[in-house]
C-alpha cells in the first residue's frame, strides 16, 4: 500500500489552486465521507497542480508536551484512506499522499516536531487499526459521532455536511427529499449510508416506490457511475461532492444545499488523552497563526466549515454510524 514520509516542515509539492475546488488536473473521480479500501486505483489528481503547503515550525513548547514514547520516536503514523479527494488522495504519481486534510495534519505534526507517516488503508478499518495501535492516529474525513466516540478520541477541525449531485441537468430531476424509485449511488461505511436507507423507508412508508440504493466500495467508483448513467444521482460530504462536480467538466452537478454538517476529527486511541490532547493543541496552533486558514483558502473551502477551536470529543448530535 502507498506510504507518504513527511517532514516537519515542508510537504508536498504543487501551485496554489485558481478557484474553488479547480484546476487539480484529472481526477479519477472521487468523493463522499468515507473511502474505499485499498488505496483506490491511481491517479486522483494532477501532482504539479495541487496547492503548495506553507511552512510550518515547531512550537518547542508543544513539542515537549507531546507523549514521551511518541517524542523518541519522532514520526506519528496515521492511517487513511486515500479515495477520498480532496481531502485524501494519491497524487499522479500514484504514490504520494495529498489533500487538504494531509496538508493540515502535517502542519500539526510539524508543530509538535513530529514526521508525519501515512498509510493507506480501507475506511472501514482505519478506526480499529487506530484502537488495536497499528496506527498512532487516523485522518480521513471522519464525521465525529457518539457511535465512534464510544471508541476512540476525536478532535474536531473542520465541519462538514452531505450534499447531493447528480448529471448536468438533473435528468431524472431528483432532489434529497424526492427520490423514490431512483438509483442513488453511496460510497460503504460512510455517513450518506443510514441517510439514504432511512430516506428510503420513508418512500416505503409513504407507499412509494423504495429507493434502490447502490453502494460501492470507493466514492470514484460511486461518482463514475452518476456519470455513466447508470445511477441517477449520489450524495457524499460537500467538499467532496464540489470536487467531483468541479472535475467532470460539467459531467455534474449540486442538488440543493448540504445539510447536517457536522465536524470531521482526527482520530487518536480512547487510551491516549494525552496524545488527543497535543493533536488538538496543534490544531489549534494552526488556527491561530493563520496556516489553517492558508490550506483550506488554498484548496477553496475557507468560505463554509472552517472552525476556530479544536476540541477532544466535543458534543455532537449525530447518531449515525460513519
């Protein structure tokens, strides 16, 4: 499976982006809050378009607060799921880890002295890998949830919704609150999932037609087949959903608004309050000192979702399973 190294300071490679979500050369269409499993099929984006990360140095103060094991060691290894543009992906190289959650993990890690090692992994598992310690921590587009917080630590730094998508012109005119007897495409394991089956047993209850839902392992995979024609419409979380729209070329489009936004979070073992807490602390860094702000302006999502506090565990109401 790919692995990335990253420095403490600089990461990877690329220009800024000219517009909200644009010009990431050809994506292999990916989205939704979740990910595939096996590091997806290559090229998501284009390498030598992606934004430039700033540099980012250590704050000693938080360094010498991160775990001591973790000190000595000096790299912490996060698992991800790399499917999931923008947030996690495989550069065109087919290789290197990018997005703007690595870019902003990777500035916490720098503030904290520490190298970042991803590795690229299934959804589904990143979590478990993260309780049985195969993983220090786990970044891939996590919604924060009681169900996940019941076994792991999260720090929240980014909020987001679902936001629904379909062919250019929406054909088929469907709409979150009207697809009954339609074929909506969802990425497995991720918060879309218990969406769209409760939206379905409404239309069973209203006695319309259920909604035949197709699920796939990898949101490109969920995303090529709107495209395709062979769905009629799909929802994942926003960024990714305008990223996908963005990369087709006007293959695609929004329907509605996103709705339920609730905050990603880094994912670190229920046993380490202490190492929760120094993620959170160089979240909180890269808030304040406007690094935050400079990667999510670069990628184009510094207009909706942005926070200026990270938490561990912070109150949610979502109930869902991913």
């Amino acid at each position: 499976m790919p692995k990335h190294m990253s420095a403490p300071a600089a990461r990877v490679s690329g220009l800024r982006y000219a517009g909200a979500l644009a010009s990431a050369a050809a994506l292999t269409l990916t989205a939704a809050c979740g990910g595939s499993g096996d590091g997806g099929d290559g090229d998501q984006g284009g390498g030598n378009d992606l934004p430039e990360p700033p540099e980012v140095s250590a704050d000693s103060e938080l360094a010498d607060n991160v775990p001591e094991d973790m000190r000595e060691k000096g790299t912490i290894k996060i698992g991800v799921d790399t499917t999931y543009a923008p947030g996690e992906f495989l550069a065109e190289d087919g290789e290197t880890i990018v997005g703007f959650n690595i870019q902003l993990f990777d500035a916490v890690a720098a503030k904290l002295d520490l190298e970042t090692e991803w590795e690229s992994s299934t959804f589904g598992t990143i979590v478990e890998g993260v309780d049985t310690g195969k993983y220090d921590a786990g970044v891939s587009s996590f919604t924060i949830n009681n169900q996940r917080l019941e076994q792991v630590n999260m720090v929240s730094y980014y909020n987001a919704g679902t936001q629904w998508f379909a062919a250019k012109g929406n054909p088929e005119g469907i709409t979150p609150d009207d697809a009954c007897g339609a074929n909506i495409a969802v990425q497995k394991d991720t918060v879309q999932v218990p969406d769209i089956k409760n939206r379905s047993e409404q239309c069973e209850e209203d006695g319309e037609p259920a909604i035949n839902i197709n699920q796939y392992k990898g949101q490109d995979q969920a995303t090529q087949s709107i495209t395709s024609g062979k769905n009629d419409a799909g929802l994942a979380d926003m960024p990714v959903a305008m990223y996908a729209v963005e990369q087709t070329d006007g293959e695609l489009e929004t329907v509605g608004e996103q709705y339920e936004a609730d905050p990603y979070g880094a994912v670190v073992n229920k046993d380490d309050d202490e190492l929760a807490q120094s993620v959170a602390d160089g979240y909180q860094a890269i808030m304040d000192d406007g690094t935050y702000e400079e990667i999510l302006s670069n990628w184009g999502l510094d207009e909706q979702g942005m926070l200026d506090q990270a938490r561990v565990n912070p109150d949610v109401d979502s109930e869902s399973d991913e």
